[in-house]
C-alpha cells in the first residue's frame, strides 16, 4: 500500500497538540514547533534528505505517549481529570514546569510506539532520552555523554516550545531567552546543543514562523516520505496510531485495533482485494482519532451523558474527517473511517447519510464498532457476550439502523471466538 506518511504524521501532529493543550496547556502546534527547531539545528549538523526527515519526524512526534502518562505526576496513573490538571500545572513557576514535564514518564511509551513506524535509519533514543538533561537529573539519570546528540537538540527545542511563546516572541524577549539557555548550560542544556542553537536558528527563523507557521515551514525544509509499505508494515503504523488514540482513555485500550481486524475479516468474508482488506484495517484502526480531542472527563464518565455531553462527543467522528483529510491518498480510509457512526435510516453522525449514499464498507466500518464495542467494557456496563451482541445488532437491523446481512456475518465469522 501506498502512503505519504509525512503526510499522515503531521496530520497525527495536531490531534497530539490538541491532547497537550487539554491536558497541561502548551500552546498549539507544539510537536511542529518543535519539529521546525529540530530540523534548523539538524541541518546545521549536516543532515539531510530521509535522515534529516526522519530525525526531525521523531522531534514532531516526541510526545506521543504524553496522553498515557501525563495523569501519573499528580493522580498515580488514574483516570486524568484535564480541568484540575490543568489548574495544578498552572500553579508551578519556570523550573517547577520544566521538572514536570521532564517528570512525565511518557518518553519510554514513545520510544517503543515510533518503533513501530518504517523509519530507514537509525533513530533510537532520540525519543527515549529526550527529557534528559546534561547533568544526568532527568527521570532516566542519563547524562549528556549517554543520551544521542539529536535527543539533545530535541530536548532543547522542546523545553524552548513549552517555556516561551515563540508566535508572539519579540527581538529582545529571543535574545532573554539566549541569557536563559546559557544559565541553564551543563545543567538542563549541553553546552554543544546551546552553541548548535545560537549557530543556526535567529530571530529571523522566530519571524518566519510567527509569518508563515510551522508546518509551511516544514514543507519547504524537508521531503516528503512517500513509500509503497508492506501489508505489516501498514499493520505496525495502524497499530502505531491505534495505541495512542486508545490511551486516551482507560477504558477502550483495544477498542481500535479490535475494530480493525473485526473490518477486516468481514472484508475478507465479503470477497474485497487483498488492498481493500488492508485499507479496511486501516481505517479501522484510525476511526476513532479524533477522541483525541475529546476531554477526559467526558471520555470516563461513568454515569450517563447529559445531551450536551454527547453532542459534544459526537464530535469526534467529524474530528476524524477533518484530521484524515489532510492526507493525499487516504481519501477511501477517510471517508470509511469518519462514517462509522452513520445509520442506514439517516440518524446517525456527523454527516446524516442514508442507506443510498452509504457503501457496504461504511456499513461494515459501522457494524464493526459496534460490535467491538458491545463486547468490550466500558464505564456504564460490563462486556457483553457475543450472543448478545448480535441480538442487539440484529434488533438494530431490524428498525432500520444498520445492515442486517453484515451482522449474520459477524455472528458467522465471530461466533466460535
């Protein structure tokens, strides 16, 4: 299958800012941000073409266990409460902020998770070790000599990001912030990545991101990774995705990957191409991306949803449409993707389509999160059985709802499991 994964990384990106702003924040586009310092830094290093892509790929996504383990500092790994979070982080001066962030224990998630995506160079640790600090206080203990000099320049690029606002930086504010890297240098900062830094990035770089914004940018500086994947290497980057989705909450830690194989054995029970199988799994295992901007504290609510609170959930299908959109060549994924709450008598969401304008992949994408859902717990009931799964289902084909030969199908491909 072919993919521009640059594409669908920066389209990752804003969902991944969107959980950072909820949670502690940090102002929007951060992993862009981040990711245009990186790649400043990195080409003054020398690097180029896909290894200077890929480094400064890693720089954009560093935080992409941060949903997982952001609660833990304050609530020991429980179910994040984002408004309360949000007051508490509020509360900490500079260097209190700075030592929470690095406390986050999300750079270990996110190493294991971009090891899942089809990099063609060597990009171990940078991720790892990128809240380590130069005198080895970080949560790792790695000091300067230990960690990768690209996790150094990431680490660097990433406390600027979330310490300074670098949309509304003036001249003399970027030049305060030159005097603070350097009383910081040896001991959150190697002194290399503050001289790499003062090297290669000026106020005219700060300009041209506050003129053009970050991703702009970005597009100018590096290529495009475009490649034909094999079918497990799309498995891996589904599964890449699937998992931060699914840590948002604590309660659907396999609903996405669930779904997806669920699409695609019934597309294989349904005779599609060997490519449309792997693209239904795919969709699937994006279909829910956009609860990545759905708040916590309605994500695990336990009792029931006031209209308000589920018309604001609601809103994550569309949310899905929108951040998939972005992506050329996804076009079929993103519409069986965002459509998987729509019901074939036009009440579903978020477009109101009906059976006519509903393909049988969008009926398979919805059956199948249903069922998933049905049969996994969540916090206002217990899992239900497979039998009773299909006699909801088949109580929703018959008024209307969804496709009654696609549930018979599930209750022949999922009955013996």
């Amino acid at each position: 299958m072919k993919l521009n994964l640059t594409d669908l990384l920066y389209a990752l990106s804003v969902a991944l800012d969107m959980v950072e702003h909820e949670m502690i924040g940090v102002q929007s586009a951060h992993g862009k941000h981040v990711a245009y310092l990186t790649s400043l830094m990195a080409k003054g290093m020398g690097y180029e073409g896909v290894e200077l892509n890929e480094i400064v790929s890693c720089a954009m996504l560093h935080d992409n266990a941060f949903s997982e383990y952001a609660s833990e500092e304050f609530y020991g790994g429980s179910a994040v409460d984002s408004v309360e979070l949000r007051k508490r982080v509020e509360l900490l001066n500079g260097e209190e902020y700075m030592d929470f962030i690095s406390g986050c224990k999300h750079s270990e998630a996110g190493e294991n998770n971009i090891r899942l995506l089809p990099f063609r160079t060597n990009i171990e640790n940078i991720i790892l070790y990128h809240h380590e600090n130069a005198d080895g206080t970080g949560p790792m203990g790695k000091n300067e000599d230990e960690t990768p000099f690209t996790s150094q320049i990431v680490h660097l690029a990433d406390a600027i990001d979330v310490t300074e606002n670098l949309l509304s930086m003036t001249e003399e504010e970027f030049n305060e912030m030159i005097e603070w890297m350097e009383q910081l240098t040896d001991k959150f900062f190697s002194y290399d990545s503050v001289k790499l830094f003062k090297k290669t990035v000026s106020y005219d770089d700060i300009i041209a991101l506050q003129d053009n914004g970050s991703e702009p940018l970005l597009r100018q500086l590096l290529d495009d990774i475009v490649d034909d994947y094999t079918d497990q290497e799309i498995k891996n980057i589904a599964l890449f995705f699937a998992r931060i989705v699914d840590c948002k909450s604590s309660f659907v830690r396999s609903h996405s990957i669930g779904v997806a194989e669920k699409a695609e054995v019934l597309s294989k029970y349904f005779g599609f191409s060997a490519d449309k199988c792997i693209r239904m799994y795919f969709a699937g295992a994006l279909h829910d991306l956009g609860k990545l901007i759905i708040q916590n504290d309605v994500l695990e609510k336990r009792g029931n949803l006031t209209d308000q609170e589920f018309a604001y959930v609601k809103n994550h299908a569309s949310a899905t449409y929108e951040v998939l959109k972005r992506v050329k060549g996804l076009e079929d994924i993103t519409r069986w993707a965002s459509r998987h709450h729509e019901k074939l008598d036009g009440s579903g969401y978020p477009f109101g389509l009906t059976a006519q304008e509903l393909s049988q992949e969008d009926r398979v994408m919805t059956c199948a999160d249903i069922y998933q859902a049905l049969t996994e717990p969540r916090p206002y009931k217990d899992a239900y059985t497979h039998s009773r799964a299909i006699e909801i289902m088949k109580s929703m084909a018959e008024s209307g709802k969804i496709d009654g030969d696609i549930v018979n199908a599930l209750e022949q491909c999922f009955g013996n499991r």
